[in-house]
C-alpha cells in the first residue's frame, strides 16, 4: 500500500470541519492533527487537537497543511507564515488582493522549499477555471459569473469582524433578470450593481450603534462598497432558526460568436448548486493538497493557483486510469 498524505488543518469552524469529513472520503489522506487558536482541550474531535502556537513541532511531520481561516484576517498573516515551514493549500477569496498575497506566499514557500496552492474553492478556485477554459475557447465574446442565492463564508466572516457585531451572515443573491438577459445571447454591459444583491443578517452586541455599523458594513471595501447591499438586524435566536444552513451555488457563463461574420452565437455556461458551501469548499481544498503533495514531491516550488496544476494530478487515480475511465 502506497503511503498516505500527512494533513494537518489549521482552523476549526465551519470550513475546517469541513476538510474533516471530507478527508474521511479520500483514503489516500490521514489527519495527523488540528491546529487551534481556542484552548484545545475545550474541543470534542476525534483527532488531536493542538494550539496553533505548536505548530513548529509538527513541521517534517505533515506533508500538506491546509488553511482554514479567514480571509479577511487570518490568511494574509498565516498563509505567508506557514508556507515557510510547510507546504499549504488555501481559500483566499478576496479576488481584488490575490496578485499580492501570491506574492508574499510564493517569497515565503520559495524560501522554505515548499508549495503553496493558493485560491483553491469554487470561486476563486473551480470558478476562475471554467472562466479561462470559456475565454480560450470563445476569444470573440463576454464572460459572466453570478453567485448564489447563498451564504458567502468570506463575506459573512469580514461582517462579523466589524466592531460591535456579535454574528452575522451574509446572501449573496443575482439578479435573475440579468441573468436572463446573458442567456439570450445578447452580451448585455452589466455593472456589479446590475448583478447581485447583497442581504445582511447582523447580530448587534450590547449597546452598539446599529446606524454606524450598517454604514460600516456598506461601504467595506472589496466586499460590500460596489454592491447593493441591506443590512437586517436580528436576534441570535432568529439568526439560529433561520440562517443555520448554508447553501450557496452559482454560475459561469460565456457568450460568444464562431464563424464567418460572427455569425453564431455559442453560450457555454458551468454551474453548481451547493447544499453546503463550507463541505463543498472543503472538498475542493482536500483534492488540491493531492496535487500540492505531488508537485512537492515532484521538486516544485512557490504558489500556485488553479492555473498552475493539471487536472490529473487533483484525482488519486492513475494516469492510465484516467485515460482508460474519464478519457
């Protein structure tokens, strides 16, 4: 039996428990350890639990580790950090800042020695694939995508970073007129207003000045600024009751024209339709740490993105199984 890829999460809320159940569907994957800011001993896992301050002592011992925090505030300090010492696969998914971070992530796994995948999910991540393949494809036309309705881990974890907010979700909703108009195959100019609706569900902590943190969360750069956004403000009781699940989904879509004149229109259009976006996310994170583990073994080094790694090496099948089966 081929040895099994050493993982180790470092995170431990709704993504990273996530990657635990989904590493339990790959048996190529063993989980050594989950690394935590909270005091360990406060977690019920299966797993060994292990303050993040640890971490150092478990480097040569993990063969990927994959990050599970933030992207707002956890992942510009720990994925440059942790890329030294270990090879480490991400979701960093603020689109605006990803040229910057794979920088400071690729100086950091250059350094080490290590590989760093960067920007794995489904958008960024399975998203931004589908929008090249559709580019090259169709080099005469206009490019699409369009999320939800669903819940946006970034966008609801930069909400409850705000001052004064005790939790929050965030729906990320399209319009479906705009979408229709895309599918007609008129290549409509849609600005981000024209796109999506951004519903906010906040939680207020005692005394905190609803006004302000509405005008805060609105304005937000990157995530709310550009969007028409509204905010609610709720109990935790109805927060738990209402907003508990966490579906998500969306779609890419390309229209084009082929042929002499442009004279035909070809639309390509990819979409998911997510019961959970933390277990789907999680899943993408456990094939792209396969892949980081085969190009470290390979004597690669750096970041990567989704661009960077071949779609076989995502499968724990052979090449010739995939030539044989999915060719």
């Amino acid at each position: 039996m081929s040895k099994k890829i050493t993982v180790g999460i470092v995170g431990y809320g709704n993504l990273g428990r996530g990657v635990e159940a989904a590493i339990r569907q790959n048996p190529d994957f063993q989980l050594e350890a989950i690394f935590t800011r909270r005091n360990p001993e406060s977690i019920n896992a299966g797993t060994p639990m292990v303050s993040i301050s640890n971490i150092e002592q478990y480097k040569g011992k993990i063969d990927v580790l994959i990050l599970c925090g933030g992207s707002a505030k956890d992942l510009p300090e720990q994925g440059p950090a942790l890329a030294k010492d270990f090879n480490t696969v991400d979701s960093f998914d603020t689109h605006a800042l990803i040229p910057e971070y794979f920088n400071q992530v690729d100086d950091a796994a250059q350094s080490g020695g290590n590989v760093s995948v960067i920007s794995t999910g489904w958008d960024p991540g399975l998203f931004s694939l589908n929008r090249l393949l559709a580019e090259a494809v169709l080099p005469e036309g206009k490019e699409y995508t369009f999320w939800g309705k669903g819940v946006s881990q970034g966008h609801s974890d930069a909400i409850r970073r705000v001052e004064g907010v005790s939790n929050g979700i965030q729906y990320t909703i399209p319009h479906e007129a705009a979408v229709e108009r895309v599918r007609s195959g008129s290549n409509p100019q849609l600005t981000t207003r024209e796109k999506h609706l951004r519903e906010c569900f906040v939680v207020l902590k005692d005394g905190a000045d609803a006004e302000a943190i509405a005008n805060e969360i609105k304005n937000m750069p990157n995530y709310f600024a550009d969007y028409e956004t509204v905010v609610h403000f709720v109990s935790e009781e109805v927060l738990q009751a209402e907003h508990s699940k966490m579906p998500h989904g969306g779609n890419v879509l390309r229209s084009g024209q082929t042929g002499e004149g442009n004279s035909n229109t070809q639309l390509i259009e990819f979409s998911l339709k997510l019961d959970s976006n933390p277990e789907f996310t999680a899943s993408v994170l456990v094939a792209y740490a396969r892949a980081a583990y085969r190009l470290a073994n390979a004597g690669q080094t750096g970041a990567k993105t989704v661009f960077d790694v071949p779609y076989g090496l995502l499968s724990p099948k052979s090449p010739e199984q995939l030539r044989k089966e999915l060719l």
